[in-house]
C-alpha cells in the first residue's frame, strides 16, 4: 500500500510540474461544469486526452478565452484538435468576426480564416439543459440505442420551395444529393417531405419519433424553418433514436440571451427524458439571393461524411464550411455556420456492429506489455482508436493497424485495475477493465498463516462469490477480517467471533452494493503483521 501511494503522489507531483495538454479542450461557465464532466470523462477514457477549463479559470472576456487557447494551441506539449465551448452567448462570448457572430475568432490560430480547432458549443442556459445535452451526446455515441437498430439507416429530407425556379431547383439538387449519398451507403426508408405534396411540421415529427441518422432542411426560415415546416422540437418523442439534425438555412441560431426555436432540436428534452438531436448544423447569418452558397456548405457536409470517409461531426461541418469558401470565395458563410454540439462525436453511417477485443484478461505489476486485436466477425478492424488507463501512470491511445492489433508498453504497475476501451468507425464502443495483481493468480487456494490464525480463500479469481476459511489460535472477539481495495479504501468487513470458520463473499461493499472488477486485499485486523491475500473479482 504505501507503495502504491508513493507511485501515486510521484504521479502528481509531474503533473503539477508540467502541463501535458490535451486533445480535447473543454472550456465551460462554471456553472456548468459539473454537469459537463461525464462527457468529458468519456473522451478522456475514449483517447481524447481532455482538460475542462473554467471561465474563472481562463477569464471570461472574448480575448481573454482567445489568449488561453492561443497558448494552449501553442505551448501545450499535447495541443487542442477539438474545442468544446460550454454555455450560451449570455453565458459565454459569441463574438463578431467582420459583423459575423462566430467562433471560429476562437479557432483561426494563424489569422488565414481557416479553423486550426475544429469547435463546438452547447448553447446552454441552465443547469438541466446542460446535463440534458450531454446525456444526449453519451446517448449517441457511448450507448447507441440498438434496439431497433433501422433508424440509424433512415432520415428525413425537407425542402420547402419557394415556387422560384432557380431557388427550388437548388433545393432539390441538395436534397438529391444527400439522398444519393444515403442510397448508395445501404440506408433504408428516405423519407421526403416536401412543401408541393401537401407535408408539414406534422410529417416532420412523425418522421423523427420513427428514427433517423440525420434531418435535412432546405428552403427558407429565420429563428425557424418558414411554414409549414415550422416545426416545434419540443414536440418530438424519439427517445434515443437521436439524428443530427442540419439547418441549412438563414439564422436558426440564437446569438443573444434566448435560444432560436429551430436550435431547440438540440436543447429539448430532460436528462432522463431524451428527445431532439444529438447535434445541429446551422448558420448566425442571414443572405438574400444566397441558396447557391448554403448548397455549398450542404454538399459538403454530406461529402465529407460519404465520399470522404470523415468520421466525427466536427469534421463534417467544417466539409462544408470548406466547400462554400473554396468555391465562392465566402468568408462569411465559413465563418456564419456553427457546430452546436460535440465537435468530436463519431457520425454513424451504418448499424453499429459489436466487435471483438482480444487482450490479457490479467496482468501482474512485472508486465510490461499489453497487445491488443480487433476484429469484426474475425476479419482484423484498421484504425480503432485503443486507449489504456491507469490510474495517473499509464495513459495511452493508438490506431489499431491493418492487421487489427497494436502494442502498448509501460514501465511501472502497481496493484489496481487497467481500463480499457477501443472505439472504431460504424461499431459498439467496447469498454472492459484488467486487473493488475502482484504476481500471477491462478485459480487455486491463496492464503496466508501467521502466529495466530490461517485464512484462505477458494476461488481466487472469482466472479460471483468466492469463500474463505479461516481458523485463529487464541478466540479474540475483536478481531476482524477486512477488504481493501487497490488504493487502501475499506470495503467490507467481518467480525471473527460472529462466524464460525466460513464467510462466503459475493464481491459486495459493507452496503450491499455489487463492486467493480479489481485487486482487492484481505487482512487480519488487529494483527502484528502485515500479510494480505490478494483476491482478483472479475465482473
């Protein structure tokens, strides 16, 4: 035990000495922060590296968030790929870029226009909507609902014409286009509501409740989608059959203190009661005469996702900012459309699909190594993102290469347990823990004697209950045998003159409650000497 602290207080001695960085930056009001920790506990695990910074932290002035991400972008040993912005623009500057409301003025690290981080921001205006849109962002992509698994290959396209030929006929163009792209990647029911067949906000809801990966609209609408596609978000009920939704229209987000009614896709619902988008694509400006330029970003959203194999939301939408600047030259659409969401959430694009894991179901503190494979329906899966946790020693990630498997390697293990977790394109996220014991563990009699009593235990390892026998030499009321986990916290413990030579232990804490795979030490208490049997609990 006490070396198991030594290791940890060197741990965090280096990371007081030294700001590593990270690959995911979170930025957030402090009032949100706490709510905002499960996301970031998820990239963190995942391999995004991820550092939450307060506004009391990095100050809550434009420029003063900008001078902090500008360091971090270029001192930081590890610099931000993704920025997450936490709280509306009451909350949290939405600054003007050349009478743009944008953050990209965050982002642009060389003054070329162009996103160096590719950004998101949760529009939040309270405590409940934060911790709502972040069980919605885990909802997608931690804990995917496959229940019913056809929606993740369904959508629903609107096109609101506006009776002009030369408008419509660039609706429609988007709109095709989006659809070819679905067809020819296996997507299912398309559904199509348009304004001349007699569709309204109604079809729209009824089109989300039955599921889809994505909702399209394209026509007219500022704050909304104009009618009769007018569509009240907080009337869906889809649950966690949760699309990304795209505003590809004039103003449908808000920049002042209330939210836009369209931007309520993402907004909408309760943290135990999900409904809406898990993200929303939409623009600050507004233009006149300008579909040519909002079917730009539209096609390129659409082709980043199924032509060029990119594979988180961040990236979709910065397609399509491209995509119009590179073709019309405009720096006021590239910058007017926004990522309100998780910049780094993986897109699905087909029915996730369970993969298998291959690696040591235990190591020993004397292991240097842990070789990982992946595979689906036992062909190797390229570029899964690995990454190893534990505690402050070991934090390592990597892509699995063509034939499925990566190495890591570390230096220094003590007692305790490995998280493991893998992530690829299109598949289930796979999450799993490896216990680390002292030496090897086989399944046989552990036990220790001393000068007054011998305890063992059988099995060890166990998964559902293991027993342990004990005797004593001098009958002592007050004796005790108790269960430490891996960093010294008592778990559960036994009165010796209350039973009678067998306690039968099913892996719970004093409260009754089922506890996690792990080392976990049993002891003598009181006792002169400091023996423990390590007993591995495999969940």
């Amino acid at each position: 035990m006490i070396k198991s602290l030594f290791f940890l207080l060197i741990a965090c001695a280096i990371c007081f000495s030294q700001e590593i960085g990270a690959r995911y930056l979170i930025i957030t009001h402090d009032d949100f922060y706490d709510a905002i920790q499960p996301l970031a506990q998820w990239k963190h695990r995942k391999g995004m590296r991820t550092k939450v910074v307060k506004l009391s932290e990095t100050g809550s002035s434009a420029s003063q968030i900008k001078d902090y991400i500008e360091d971090a972008y270029n001192t930081w040993q590890i610099p931000p790929e993704f920025l997450l912005l936490v709280g509306a623009p009451y909350y949290l500057p939405f600054p003007q870029v050349s009478y743009v409301y944008s953050d990209n003025y965050y982002t642009d690290m060389d003054d070329n226009l162009y996103n160096d981080i590719l950004s998101g921001r949760l529009t939040v205006h309270d405590t409940t909507e934060a911790q709502t849109v972040v069980n919605k962002i885990l909802l997608y992509e931690r804990t995917p609902d496959i229940s019913d698994s056809s929606w993740f290959i369904n959508a629903c396209l609107i096109i609101r014409e506006d009776y002009d030929p030369w408008d419509d006929s660039i609706y429609w163009s988007d709109i095709n286009h989006a659809k070819n792209h679905m067809l020819n990647h296996g997507y299912n029911i398309i559904d199509t509501l348009c304004r001349i067949a007699g569709n309204n906000a109604n079809d729209i809801i009824q089109a989300v409740n039955d599921g889809g990966a994505f909702v399209l609209y394209r026509g007219c609408g500022v704050g909304n989608w104009w009618s009769p596609f007018n569509v009240n978000p907080e009337l869906t009920q889809n649950g966690t059959k949760l699309p990304i939704v795209l505003s590809i229209t004039s103003r449908t987000i808000g920049t002042g203190s209330t939210p836009a009614t369209a931007e309520r896709w993402l907004l909408t619902g309760e943290p135990s009661l999900p409904r809406g988008g898990a993200g929303f694509f939409a623009t600050t400006t507004t233009v006149t005469n300008g579909a040519y330029l909002r079917s730009a970003v539209c096609k390129g959203f659409f082709n980043a996702v199924f032509q060029d194999g990119k594979r988180t939301f961040g990236e979709a939408c910065e397609g399509g900012r491209i995509n119009v600047y590179t073709l019309y030259n405009s720096a006021s659409e590239y910058r007017g459309f926004i990522t309100l969401g998780d910049p780094e959430m993986n897109i699905w694009t087909a029915i996730p699909k369970a993969i298998e894991v291959l690696h040591d179901s235990l190591l020993t503190i004397v292991d240097d190594s842990l070789h990982v494979l992946v595979q689906l329906n036992s062909v190797p899966v390229e570029s899964a993102l690995v990454c190893i946790v534990f505690d402050t020693l070991v934090y390592q990630y990597g892509y699995t290469s063509n034939n499925g498997e990566i190495t890591f390697y570390f230096d220094t293990l003590y007692p305790g347990v490995m998280d493991i977790t893998v992530t690829a394109h299109n598949k289930i996220p796979y999450l799993d823990s490896i216990p680390i014991v002292p030496t090897y563990v086989e399944e046989a009699v552990q036990s220790i004697t001393t000068h007054l009593c011998n305890i063992s235990v059988l099995p060890n390892p166990f998964s559902r209950k293991t027993i342990i026998h004990f005797s004593f030499s001098q009958n002592n009321q007050k004796t005790k045998i108790e269960i430490f986990d891996s960093i010294g916290r008592r778990v559960k413990e036994y009165i010796i003159g209350e039973l009678n030579g067998v306690i039968i232990w099913q892996g719970t804490d004093d409260k009754g409650n089922y506890l996690p795979t792990g080392v976990y030490f049993l002891r003598i208490v009181p006792s002169m000497e400091r023996q423990s049997i390590p007993v591995v609990l495999l969940r």
